[in-house]
C-alpha cells in the first residue's frame, strides 16, 4: 500500500541544536517534494521544494535532502530557535504544469526549548 | 500581493444544517484546492480546480459535498446535510507555476 511517514512522535530539542525531521515514503515516485511550516489554527506556510534530480536544498538556516533510492526526505533546521516551534508537513507532489497534485504527510511537531 | 482569502473563520451548526464556505485565491493562481484538514492529520484533498474546470476530485463525498469555480476565481465548498464527522478545518489553497501551495486561515467547521 501506499504510505507517507513523518517522525510520529513529537520532536523536542534545546535552542541552538539542528532539529532534523524525517519523511519516509513507500510506494511513490514523486516528481518532488515539498515541506511546509504549519503553525496552530493557521493554514501550512510553503518553506522548501526540491525536485527528483536535486540532492540537497538550502534556505537560510533550512536544508533538505530527497533520496529516491531509499524513498526519503531529511529537512534540517539549524540554530534552531524557539519561533520554529510548530508542525512540519512534508508532501509529494506529483504531475506537471495545470496538473500538479500534492500527497501529504501527517505532519511532525516540534517544540524548540529556550 | 494579498494572501488566500477564506470566509467564515468559524462555523458551529448542527448535523443535517447546510454550510457553505468561501474562498479568494492568490489573483493569477488558476489552480485552486480545497483541503480538509483534521486535527492531528495532514490536509486531505478534496477537489482541485483548474480555473473553472475540476481537475480531481476523487476524495469528495459528492453525496453531500459540492464546490464550484464558476469564473476562475473565486469558490465555493457546501455541506448538505453535514455529518458530525465533517468537523474539521477546511482549507482553500491555490498554487503558482511551480507548484508551491499558498493556503487561506481556514475554515474551523463544528458539527454538533
């Protein structure tokens, strides 16, 4: 069956650690992957997209990984701060230009402590 | 540029009521979804749109649900009869050329 996995258990570090999030996919092959902030009683917020041919991304203090061959996507937040507290939804997506579609993740919660 | 725009932000009714929500995308995204979203879960699709055509809509109960675009702007989302299990949030999004989706606040739905 098909299956997106994402840390089930929330997530806690200390201010100033990299807090790593995992997203593990079985049964797809996306075209890319996208990961989104998600912040209580808010819509989720775009941060990163990273296509099948690419390795590894970086924004500010963001980076993610996509490996296809083991189907799965590391995002990285380094010097993390307690503003980056919130749900992290990872989602494959899928087709192309008017029909493009997303696939997500359950989401993984994570709490930075100061 | 102004965000997704999505009204009411709450909702209380009570099962078998009607509901209807709205939604006003980023202007020029023609493609446009409807997410619902329970808590604890990642957003569900429930219909997409591509201007004023439905591109999928695979996931909607369209027993009770229906959404139109009718100019390729702004959508409609209606429940009729809602169900208890429909509480939820709905979330309207819509996606520029390179496919990153930019949601609205949502809609937080609860069907006593």
């Amino acid at each position: 069956s098909q299956k997106i996995e994402q840390n089930s258990e929330a997530l806690n570090i200390q201010e100033g650690k990299t807090a790593t999030l995992t997203c593990n996919y079985t049964n797809y092959s996306p075209a890319y992957l996208q990961w989104y902030r998600q912040d209580p009683g808010r819509g989720p917020v775009f941060l990163l997209l990273i296509r099948e041919n690419e390795k590894e991304k970086r924004k500010e203090r963001l980076k993610v990984t996509f490996d296809t061959t083991l189907k799965q996507s590391l995002f990285h937040i380094t010097a993390s701060q307690p503003a980056d507290s919130a749900t992290y939804l990872c989602a494959l997506g899928f087709g192309a230009g008017n029909n493009r579609k997303l696939i997500w993740g359950l989401g993984t919660s994570l709490a930075v402590n100061p | 540029e102004a965000g997704v725009a999505q009204s009411p932000r709450y909702k209380i009714i009570e099962k078998r009521q009607s509901v209807a929500f709205w939604c006003n995308p980023i202007s020029g995204h023609a493609t446009l979804y409807w997410y619902q979203q329970i808590l604890g879960q990642g957003p569900k699709l429930l219909i997409q749109f591509q201007n004023n055509g439905v591109v999928d809509d695979s996931q909607l109960p369209k027993d009770r649900f229906s959404a139109e675009r009718l100019k390729g702007v702004d959508s409609t989302l209606k429940i009729q009869p809602a169900k208890l299990e429909d509480s939820a949030v709905y979330l309207c999004a819509s996606s520029s050329l390179w496919g990153e989706q930019y949601f609205g606040p949502g809609t937080r739905l609860t069907v006593t």
